[in-house]
C-alpha cells in the first residue's frame, strides 16, 4: 500500500469516525431516555426493520441485542408486508433504520404498525422525513457526508446506525444488570460460554469409561485396570464404592523399578497408590477442576471426581478440559 492510499484510508476512517463523534452530541437526551427504557421494559420482543444495507446492519443490531440479553429479530419489509407482519405482537418494540426515512418499503409498514400498537423507534437520518414524523421515538442518525468518494454508497451512514445500535444493546444491558454468568448462557460455544457453565460432570469419565480397582488388588490387576481405562490412572475404592486412592502410569512404573524382583508377587496398590488425593465434584466448573490441577507446585494431570458421600463417579484429565475448548 502506498502511502497515497494509506492516507486515504485513514481519512475515510476519520469521517466516519469524526461521524460517530459527532452524533453522540447530537442525540436527544429524551429521547434516548425513552428509547433504552422501551427497550429495557419490552415485555416481547424487539423487532428491527431496514432494507438493503440498513438491512444488514439490522441485522447485526438484532444479533448483538439478543446476546445481550434482549431478544431481537430482523425483519424485511417485504417479507412483513407478505405475511411476516405476524411476527409482530403489540407488546414488541419495532426499530425501523432508514437513512433518508423515505424508504418505500419502510413508510408502508408504518399504518400497519401503527394499527398493531406497537411502539415504533426510527434511527433515521433525515429527521423531517416521514418515518421521523410518525415514529414514536427518533434518534438523530444524520451524517455530513458519506465516506464514499462520490458520497452515495452507504459507508458514514450505515456505521453510525451500527453504532447506534451498539450503544443501544449495550446501555440496556447495563440497565438490566446483565452478569458475565448471564452472558455466558447465550454463548456457550465461546470460551467465556464453556468457563461459567461447563462443569466436570459434563466431561469425565464415569461408568464402563472409568475401570476402578478394590483396596488390596496386586500391581498386576492396577496393569489390566489402565490397560481397560485407556486413562493412564485408576481410581482405588474400597467396599463401599468411597475413593480410598489414586494410581497413575507414573506412579505403576516408578513402584515397579523400586521394588525387587523378590518382592513383587506381594506388591499391592496399597503400597503405591496416592492416598487422600486432590478430588472433584462433579457439580465443579470444569475450568476450576484444570485450575486444581495446573495451580499446584506440582501439577497432576488427573483427578478422580467423587460424590457429596465421596464415592467415586468419575476421573477427569487435563486433556478432557482442554479438548472442550477451555
């Protein structure tokens, strides 16, 4: 890039940016007020209308409210004036984007809306347009100028909308005293997701996954018991089902190159199993489980999982936590 088009770029970011700037001086502070309070009191849904790129960024808008906490959907003008319009219910709160505020489509949605008594919000730029003068709430999207050299793709325009919309979702977010657990719950499959709601029932082994061996059984059977689990430790229990230990592959071979030849027909795992070990519930996050296992001067790979009545249920490894994506 040379640094004729550097400079370009960074003008146009400027436009837009200097845009963005200047519409949050712009705003009406009632009106805001009563746009985030709709919102934050919708007892239904918010719907966002737009056509063509206000489309998209509607659609954006939509998906960001409802991660945070708001449900939202996007809807064409087409689609509503072809029978989407049901969607519509009196107790939603419909955002309608429209630079000029003209847009065919959008104005004759507005009877049926109306008739539908819903509350209408426009984030328009043109707020002596016809959809400024018959929405119930206006928020001042104007722009000076687009981005576009020959000033007519939507560039400055689109992004303060988005901007808008982000500010929207994010204020009523607050307002609702969103949590960082309730955030997760809308999105699991992000790492934050897996960190709050992820827990180690979700991913140990337990059952036919987690051979277990009784107290006094011979080294051999510890060999068969790994070899069966394919986990590289097994969990010692005693006649009740409580964990009285824990054996790994280290812990096998670092007892068999100890003891003499002599000696190893009455080995047991008795004699080398880890007694008392560092434990997990099954209720435990999974991301405090990995954290039992890595915050240690000495880091273990595995932990059995035991009961509120400290059977033994499961084992967890550190590679089924970091497998999950945490």
């Amino acid at each position: 890039m040379t640094k004729t088009h550097l400079s370009e770029v960074q003008n146009l970011l400027r436009i837009e940016s200097d845009a963005i700037a200047q519409t949050a001086t712009r705003l009406d502070p009632a009106s805001v007020e009563r746009v985030v309070d709709l919102l934050a009191e919708c007892q239904g849904k918010v719907v966002i209308v737009g056509v063509g790129k206000s489309g998209i960024i509607g659609q954006k808008i939509a998906a960001t409210m409802t991660s945070a906490g708001t449900a939202a959907l996007y809807l064409h003008p087409s689609d509503a004036l072809h029978g989407g319009l049901g969607i519509v219910q009196s107790n939603d709160v419909v955002i309608m984007l429209s630079n000029s505020g003209e847009t065919d489509e959008i104005v004759a949605m507005l009877p049926y809306l109306k008739n539908r008594q819903v509350a209408i919000v426009a984030i328009v730029g043109s707020i002596n347009s016809t959809l400024a003068r018959r929405a119930d709430v206006v928020l001042d999207a104007s722009v000076d100028k687009e981005a576009c050299p020959l000033n007519l793709a939507p560039t400055t325009s689109t992004t303060v909308a988005l901007a808008i919309g982000d500010a929207l979702a994010m204020t009523v977010m607050k307002v609702k005293g969103l949590t960082s657990d309730d955030f997760a719950v809308n999105h699991p499959a992000g790492r934050l997701g897996k960190r709050l709601t992820l827990r180690v029932g979700d991913l140990m082994h337990c059952d036919g996954e987690n051979p277990t061996i009784a107290i006094g059984s011979s080294w051999v059977e510890v060999v068969r018991a790994i070899s069966k689990g394919g986990l590289g430790a097994v969990c010692v229990i005693d006649n009740l089902g409580r964990l009285a230990g824990i054996i790994t592959d280290g812990d096998l071979r670092r007892a068999i190159e100890q003891t003499s030849h002599e000696s190893l027909a009455k080995l047991t795992c008795d004699d080398f199993m880890t007694g008392k070990p560092v434990v997990a519930t099954p209720e435990l996050l999974a991301f405090e489980a990995l954290q039992l296992m890595e915050d240690r001067p000495s880091q273990i790979s595995v932990l059995p999982v035991v009961d509120q009545d400290e059977r033994c249920v499961g084992l967890i490894r550190v590679h089924d936590i970091v497998r999950s994506g945490l």
